[in-house]
C-alpha cells in the first residue's frame, strides 16, 4: 500500500485529529489561567516562567482522556463512518 501524499491538508487533519495537539492546548490554557492566581507577587521572572511550565506540564498531564474523548469526537464528527474502531 503506498503512502498517503503529504498535503497541507493531511497535515492539517493531522494535527486537529492528534490527542497531544488537545493536550498541549489544554496546559497552556491551564497555565495561562491559573499561574497569575497562584505565583506570589515578588516572585522574580525566572521563577514565574518556571511556574508557568509546570502548570502546563501537569495540565497535559492530566488532560490525557479528555483528549482522547475530544479527537474521537472529532473524527465522528467530520468523518462519519469512515473510520473503524
């Protein structure tokens, strides 16, 4: 079976249809929403960037199944029967 040409299109269904790209979203939301409310006001720079990466990290962390449930919804929604599962 030959390989499937790379379109833009490919890569765009790609990425909509990958659970880490839902993940990644999901912790920087998280982080962007809950890291000002929970850094000290004199933390330094370096610090609150930290802070910022690690709320992100555990947002992906955490964020594993939702993930999944939105690109099986997804690809439900956009493909219909064409897929198996």
């Amino acid at each position: 079976m030959p390989d499937r040409p790379k379109t833009p299109t490919y890569f765009i269904f790609f990425i909509l249809f990958h659970p880490d790209t839902w993940r990644i979203l999901f912790g920087f939301c998280v982080s962007i929403l809950l890291t000002p409310q929970l850094a000290p006001p004199d933390l330094a720079t370096p610090g609150r960037l930290m802070l910022y990466v690690m709320i992100a990290t555990i947002g992906w962390a955490v964020s594993g199944k939702p993930a999944g449930w939105i690109t099986t919804g997804l690809k439900k929604w956009l493909l219909g029967d064409a897929i198996k599962k």
